[in-house]
C-alpha cells in the first residue's frame, strides 16, 4: 500500500506543480529544509527515558505545546516536529534550547521510514489533527501508539475528509487517543471512524497558553524601538490577513497609532506598501509613518497586545476563518473580532456569551474601534469579563499530558 500512495503523490505533486512552485519561489518557501522534508536527519542519540514525539504543523500549533511540554520533561525525552519554516523558528525558539527540534516528513514512505529510523520515537503526539496515512500505517507497525492532542476538525475540514471516509477510516482507527476541544468535534472525529472508547473531550490547549498578566517582558523594549508614543492610544491588529490591512487602517481614528502583524511573513511586504511605509520591526532605525507601525517578526505580538489600548483580531473580516483571540484579552487588552470566527468558535462563544469580546462587521468598524477608545472604563470591563472566561476554561493541558503519559 506504501508503494501506491507514492505514486499518488508523485503524480499528484506533478500535476499541481504549476500552482504550488511558483507560489512557493514568490513566497520564499522554496528555502527550506528539503533534506528533513524527505526524512533525512542524523539519527538522534539513545535516552534512558521514554521519547515521546510532538508535532504542530506551524506556528499556532507550535505555541499550543507550551504549556504541556513541561508537563512531560520528567518523564519522557520530548522531541518537537513541526512542518513549516515560521513553525520551524518558533520552535527553535521556543524549545531549542532543552529539546531536539526536527522537521515533520512529507508522506512517501520512504521519508517516514528514515525519519522514524532517526527519531525512534515510542509515543507520537499530533496537535490538533495532521493525520498521513503511511506515517500512521508505519508507526503502526512499529508499535508506537499515536494520539491527537487539542483535537480539532473544523466543518469545511470534515466535509473533505467524509468525501473520502472509505479510504480514511482505517487511518483514523489506528489512533490510540483523541483528545477534542469540544462535542462537536468529538461527534466528527466519531464520524471518521475513531472508536468511541479513545475520544475524550478535554477542552483547548490554547487557553492555558493565555497568560493573564498586565506586564508582558519585552513590551517596553518594542515601544521603545518602534518608537511608540506611549501618550497616545495605540490599536494593534493581530494574525492579520492581506485585505484586512487597508480596512483597519481606514478604521482607525485620527490622533489614533496602529500596529499590524500579519499573521504570514509573506505578508509583510504588502501590508507595508498597504499602510503607506509604517515603522518596520525589522529596521525600526529607518525613517516611516510616525503613527504606523508594523510587527513583521514571530514570537512579540503578545508584548504588542500587552501595550494597546484596543486590539483587532484578524483573519476575521473576511474569506478565513478567525484567531486565536485569548492573547490580547490575557495581556490586559479589549478585543474586537469581525463576523468570520468558525475556526475558533467555541472559544468565541464563550467570550462572547460574557460580553467578553466585541463582534463587528467591515462596515461597522470604524464607529466601534472609535466609540471603544473614547470609553475607557467600557474596554476594561471588557478585559476583567474575559479574562474571567479564560481561567474558567484553563486546564487542558494536564489532561493532554495525562492521556500522552498514559498510551501503553
């Protein structure tokens, strides 16, 4: 069955290579890892523990590890895989200076097999989802059970998925643990042909990454390099997507800063030719816009959340599908979020159901980002509703690591 899904591969890598390549050579992937994408890795040295795998795709899923990651350390050599170059980074910089981070393989099995053969892994666990089905059939036979931890499969996601159950199901059996978010997403699991007796819903990991606190390290520093008028109100926008960029801009009152991080790094550009040359982080020394700035580095826009007076979570105005909305809220921070929140809609409903977040659409924007900077004792109600719903939900990851420690 290996061979023939090589094949598949292959032929379908050839025929989608005009679509994929060239967007790749324009985006600057193209620069990676190609040897760790094909599993080739020096085999990692022998641990007189357990070593237990964990993969998050990027960055999103990389930052979900935070919190169970130590949670393992006593007892299992932790090994981090993640597949993109900003969940790469992330980790690197995250992790890297405790644990082993490499690069997941793509599919053919002979790049499982290598990377299996290097890894040696005895527990694998996938955040999230990031099912394969020659990684799960080789791992099968190498006795190694694997688990979704902080499951998630979104509607759009599963309607693919069922197209194709027949081929699927067995791929999803092979699962020795999952562990949901939330009911619904344990039913579609269910759907998918896991066993009842190993989904378990145990709530977001996200939520225990959402550290409540008013000072965030770094925040004075970034201001500082950026130039932030700590007198004046600043709007920061976060994981944004490229046709929020001008939106927001437009929404955002005279006399009023704006900091935008893009939630891709291929972004960046456009958003600063968008913003009419903003403040970049990357060269905050160069001259630009005195009340624009923009955040095109990973790992700060927390500090940034942590020094706004209102934030705007992205990728919700539009065709995607929401953000992660707990950072800004636990830094201290009211949120506004747009209509497009599916992605992470348990999470909003609960934040919602507390008026602990404001939802808008494009054209109400502007009147809502105004009226919330005039209203001061508004956007800290606000805050202290949310941050209520955070630690009401926080938890997660003990469970997570609870049922990882406990796969045979």
């Amino acid at each position: 069955m290996g061979w023939l899904l090589d094949i598949v591969y292959c032929a379908a890598a050839v025929a989608t290579a005009p679509v994929w390549l060239p967007r790749m050579v324009a985006t600057g992937k193209h620069h990676t890892d190609w040897a760790g994408r094909f599993g080739r890795l020096d085999p990692l040295p022998d641990k007189d523990r357990p070593r237990i795998l964990l993969h998050g795709v990027s960055v999103g899923e990389v930052n979900a590890l935070r919190t169970v990651v130590p949670l393992l350390d006593d007892q299992f050599d932790v090994v981090i895989a993640t597949t993109t170059n900003t969940g790469y980074d992330r980790a690197v910089n995250v992790f890297g200076a405790n644990h082993t981070v490499v690069r997941y393989p793509f599919d053919f099995s002979g790049a499982v097999s290598r990377f299996l053969d290097a890894v040696k892994p005895d527990t694998v666990g996938l955040v999230e989802l990031e099912l394969w089905p020659n990684f799960m059939r080789a791992c099968e036979r190498r006795s190694v059970p694997v688990a979704v931890i902080n499951g998630r499969l979104s509607a759009r996601s599963f309607r693919n998925y069922h197209r194709f159950r027949r081929l699927l199901r067995g791929m999803f059996r092979r699962l020795a643990a999952c562990a949901v978010q939330d009911a619904d997403y344990a039913q579609r699991f269910l759907a998918m042909g896991v066993s009842d007796d190993v989904v378990e819903i145990t709530g977001s990991m996200k939520w225990d990454n959402a550290v409540v606190s008013d000072h965030v390290d770094g925040a004075d520093e970034l201001a500082a390099a950026l130039g932030i008028d700590r007198d004046r109100p600043l709007v920061v926008a976060g994981s944004t997507a490229p046709d929020e960029t001008e939106l927001i801009d437009r929404a955002i009152p005279d006399g009023a800063q704006l900091l935008i991080a893009p939630r891709k790094p291929e972004h960046f550009d456009q958003a600063a030719r968008e913003l009419g040359g903003p403040v970049r982080r990357s060269a905050p020394s160069g001259t630009g816009r005195a009340d624009r700035f923009l955040l095109d580095t990973i790992g700060e826009l927390r500090a940034a959340y942590s020094l706004a007076d209102l934030a705007i979570v992205g990728r919700s105005f539009g065709d995607l599908f929401g953000s992660d909305m707990t950072e800004p809220i636990a830094a201290g921070t009211a949120a506004i979020i747009g209509p497009a929140v599916s992605d992470f809609q348990m999470m909003f409903d609960a934040f919602h159901e507390a008026d602990g977040i404001v939802q808008t659409t494009r054209d109400e924007l502007a009147d809502v980002v105004r009226g919330l900077l005039d209203d001061a004792d508004k956007r800290r109600s606000i805050v202290a509703r949310g941050r209520d719903v955070i630690h009401r939900h926080q938890g997660a990851s003990q469970r997570h690591a609870d049922i990882l420690a406990g796969l045979p």
